[in-house]
C-alpha cells in the first residue's frame, strides 16, 4: 500500500506541476484571444456601420453561441446583398454614362445643327431685307410711273378735248371756207371769165408757213392782202434749197392767208417754218 501511495504522490505532484505550468500558458494567451476577440467585434460593428446594418449588436458577438453565428450570417448576408447592390449601382453608373456620352453626342450634333440653321437664317434674314429694299424700290418706281401716268392721261384728256374743240371748230371753218369758195369762184367766174383767177398778187411775193394742218390738208400763211396776197394765188413751198410742194390760196386776211395743198404736187410733207414764193 505504502509502495502504491508513492507512485501516486508522484504522479499527482507531476499533474500539478504541468497544471500549473499549463496554467501559466493558457493565462498568456487568454490577453492575446481576448485582443483577438475584442479586434473582431470592432472590426465587425465597423463593417456592420459601413453597411449601415443597424441589428447587430455587441452583445450578440460576446455570446459565442448560435446569437453570434446567427448575427453574423445576417451581417455577412447584408454585406452579400449590400456588394450586390454596389455591383447593380456601378452597373447602372456604367450605363448612366454610357447614355452620358450619348446624350453628349447628340447635344453636339444639334448644336451644330442649330448654328447652321442660325447662320441660314442669318442668310435668309439678309436676303429679305434685300428683296425687301429691291421690293421698296420697285414700289416708288411703280408710285412714279403711275403718277406720270396720271399726269400725261390728264394731258391726253385735255388734249384729245382740245382736238375734239379744234376739229369742231374746223368742221365749221369748212364749211365756211367751201361757202366763200364757192361764192368766189361763182364771182371770179362772174367777173374774170378768161382770166386765171391769180389777181393782184405781186411777182416774187414771199412768206413763210405757220400752222400745217395734215388732216384737212391746209396751211396758214404770215403773209395776207397788207403784202398784196390775193385769192386763188398759187405759190411754191421751199426747204432751204429744195422745192417739197405748192399750195393755192383759199383765204387771205390782212396779216395772214389760208392755203391749200396740192397733193400732185407734194414731194414732201410740209412743216412750219418752210417757205412759200410766187
């Protein structure tokens, strides 16, 4: 029995001796895995507060049980759902500027477009105002026109009046003119039968036109009976050097003397201002 005790005593003694040796061990690592442990619940409330995952709580990681596995699962699969969500964002990011871009290109296209189309206008803008300054021009032109249109129909009106007034009027010395003609030559016939009719008109008689008449074919002399003219006296018409007509005398005043033409002969027509010589 005694021999049995001694063994034991040693065995024993051993067992405390590596007890507290083991002891002495597990104590300078328990500072070490509680540094380890309080690191881990910092760094996992740091990543739950990056997440913004409001359900942990320190006290569910100081209970190493099922709670803590439990809240960290739930955390690691916010943070899966929370990088999926960061995946999506820079996806969409991704694509955002993709249209960005897009939207950019377009913008510069239809800023080029839109200068073109101000420069077009511009052009078009000066265009107008050109054909609008040619438009004006034209329109004074016209306004001019049609007052000088105005004027000389009012110049026609009055002249077409004058002619109606001077064909009256000739109409009636016609008729007067025929009368004494025909009273005339009835006393010429009467008084000069053998006689030419040319009385009393002096040789290298002279004057000049001053009226021609073409639509009754008569002219109105400067020359009268105060020179000596008398009726029926036929003279010649010159143009400086030129023999044009010959015109008889149908009527004589004191200044002035009304003439025939004789068409057979005319080689010229007559004017004002032509001579006349018997």
């Amino acid at each position: 029995m005694a021999k049995l005790l001694k063994p034991m005593v040693v065995v024993l003694l051993v067992l405390g001796i590596a007890s507290l040796v083991l002891g002495i061990m597990l104590f300078g690592q328990r500072e070490e895995v509680k540094g380890r442990t309080q690191l881990l619940e910092n760094t996992a409330m740091e990543i739950a507060s990056g997440l913004h995952y409001d359900e942990l709580r320190r006290t569910h990681l100081l209970e190493y049980d099922t709670r803590m596995r439990n809240a960290l699962g739930q955390l690691s699969t916010h943070a899966a759902a929370t990088q999926q969500d960061l995946l999506d964002t820079r996806q969409d990011l991704q694509n955002t500027i993709l249209d960005l871009e897009q939207t950019e290109e377009e913008l510069r296209v239809t800023q080029n477009a839109l200068e073109e189309s101000r420069n077009r206008v511009a052009q078009l803008e000066g265009t107008v105002e050109t054909q609008r300054a040619e438009i004006a021009r034209i329109n004074r032109q016209v306004d001019e026109l049609e007052r000088t249109r105005d004027s000389l129909q009012a110049r026609i009106d009055d002249m077409e009046l004058q002619i109606a007034q001077l064909e009256e009027e000739g109409l009636e010395k016609d008729d007067q003119i025929a009368e004494m003609e025909e009273l005339i030559a009835r006393y010429e016939a009467e008084l000069f039968p053998d006689d030419d009719g040319q009385i009393g008109t002096p040789v290298g008689l002279a004057g000049s036109i001053l009226l021609v008449n073409p639509d009754w074919n008569f002219v109105i002399l400067n020359i009268g009976s105060e020179q000596g003219l008398s009726l029926n006296t036929e003279m010649l018409v010159h143009r400086d050097d030129d023999l044009i007509g010959r015109v008889r005398v149908i009527n004589v005043k004191e200044a002035f003397a009304i003439a025939d033409i004789l068409p057979r002969w005319q080689l010229s027509p007559l004017q004002e201002g032509d001579h006349v010589v018997f």
